[in-house]
C-alpha cells in the first residue's frame, strides 16, 4: 500500500511534466510562426511613421518614399510576398506591432535595450548619430551644450533622442511632439530654440531649408545605428530578414537607397 502511495504521485507528478512540456512545445512553434504566417497569407505589412525623411516620407499623391520603403521592398521579395504599409505615429508602433497589426517595423528605429524588451531587432541596416538643428540666424548663438540652458528643445515622442536631450540637457525645457514636421515649423517660428534628432533627418531639413542649420553638436551611443523591429522569439524571421539585409549591403544598394531618399526628398522640399 505504501508503494501505491508513492507510484501514484509520480505517474501524477509525470502527467504535471508532460504536459508542460506539451505546452512549452506549442508555445515554441507558435513563437516560430511569424515567417511562415506572412508566407501563407502571401503578404507583410510594414509598420512605419512617414514623416521621417530620407528613411519614409510621403508625396503629394501619397505614395509611400524613402530609404526605408526600399528596403521593405527587398525584404518582401525575398520572401516572396507583397508588401502592405501601415502608417502611424510613431510611438504606436511597437503596440501595433505585438498586437498583431503589422509584422515588421522599419521607420529609423534604434535597437535599444529598453525597446529589446519588448521587440527582437534585425541586424543594423544603418550607422547613425544624432544631431541638433537650430535656426541659422541663432548659429552663433547656439554653438555649446552651455548655450541651451532655459532654452526649449523640440524631441520626437518616445524616440532615442527624446532620452538622450533630456539626460543631456537638464538645465532645458522641451517640446515634444509625436512627428518631426511639426517640431521643425515649432523651430521655424521661435516656438523652439533647436531640434535634436536623427542625423539624417537633420541634414535633410538643413540642406533643403536656408532658415535651418546644423549647429555641430554630435551624439553617438551604444544604442546608435537603425534596424527592423518583429516580434519577440521570431529567430527565423530575423534569421530570413538578415539574409536580406547583407545581401543588400553587397551590393551597395542600402547606399544607393539612402542617396536617392536624399535626393528625393530634397527636391520634393523645394
């Protein structure tokens, strides 16, 4: 009797660990699915906030530009299905992302820890800095970190440089907003004293705007450089979208997709 006693808590015991291992098994393919889900449906959609230029912006017919959509491009062929586009604000791209309304994010996204808890990220696509756009007349004016004391700053919501002016502007106030359009008409009309964002974004309104310059101040982090957003526990989508990215980087074509978004986006400013 005292030996049924014990053979009935182990084959219980046993039932208890099989079936974990059942559920940690589903969870695991489920987890996995995500290329295999946008292969059957024949088509990904891309999450992004188009007023960003050179890395997606809009025309005036609004069809879809710039470095980004390029590469979005190339990653559904490879996976040999279309290409959808959803745009939203910046900050709700993640939450879109997990709640299953896009499959992917490519909208000048930097692969942040905080943001690693939440998404996995491809490899980086593209080296970045971060740089700060004041208006010409105040060039001389604002040349130090010194020289922004009680002054206003206009930031990007939940961006990477949001974070970083406000741990290296204390003594600043900001202005934030969730699209870059609207700081820089904020900077245009005295409502803001300077602009900190991504470098490319901030030579492209530089060069297609006499009012604006670059003031010279440079910021690099650990968490610098742009990438594509998915789901977590995705290994072989990230695996698959990867593939893509070297390949366009052999071949010179990430380049080639900044320079012409440039090119674009400039002439479209005029």
């Amino acid at each position: 009797m005292k030996r049924l006693k014990k053979i009935i808590p182990a084959i219980l015991l046993s039932g208890v660990m099989a079936l974990s291992l059942v559920g940690c098994g589903d969870s695991k393919d489920e987890s996995a699915k995500d290329l295999e889900k946008i292969k059957e449906k024949g088509e990904v959609v891309l999450g992004t906030s188009a007023d960003y230029p050179p890395f997606e912006f809009m025309d005036k017919e609004g069809n879809f530009l710039g470095m980004d959509i390029e590469i979005a491009k190339e990653l559904a062929k490879d996976m040999g299905v279309e290409l959808k586009i959803q745009d939203m604000q910046f900050e709700s791209l993640i939450t879109a992302l997990n709640a299953n309304k896009v499959d992917m994010i490519l909208s000048g996204m930097n692969p942040t820890e905080e943001r690693r808890e939440n998404v996995d990220f491809s490899d980086i696509y593209y080296e970045s800095k971060h740089f700060m756009i004041v208006r010409e007349a105040d060039l001389d004016k604002i040349k130090k970190e010194e020289d922004l004391k009680g002054k206003k700053i206009g930031v990007q919501l939940g961006t990477t440089q949001e974070k970083l002016a406000k741990e290296k502007f204390k003594d600043s106030e900001f202005e934030v907003l969730p699209a870059i359009p609207d700081l820089i008409m904020l900077l245009e009309n005295n409502k803001v004293d300077a602009v900190v964002t991504e470098d490319a974004v901030a030579e492209n309104y530089a060069n297609v705007n006499d009012k604006l310059s670059l003031n010279g101040l440079s910021y690099e982090d650990s968490e610098s450089g742009v990438s594509v957003a998915v789901r977590k526990n995705n290994p072989e989508l990230v695996e698959q979208l990867n593939k893509t990215i070297k390949r366009l980087n052999d071949e010179g074509k990430i380049k080639e997709f900044y320079n012409e978004a440039v090119e674009i986006s400039s002439a479209k400013s005029k």
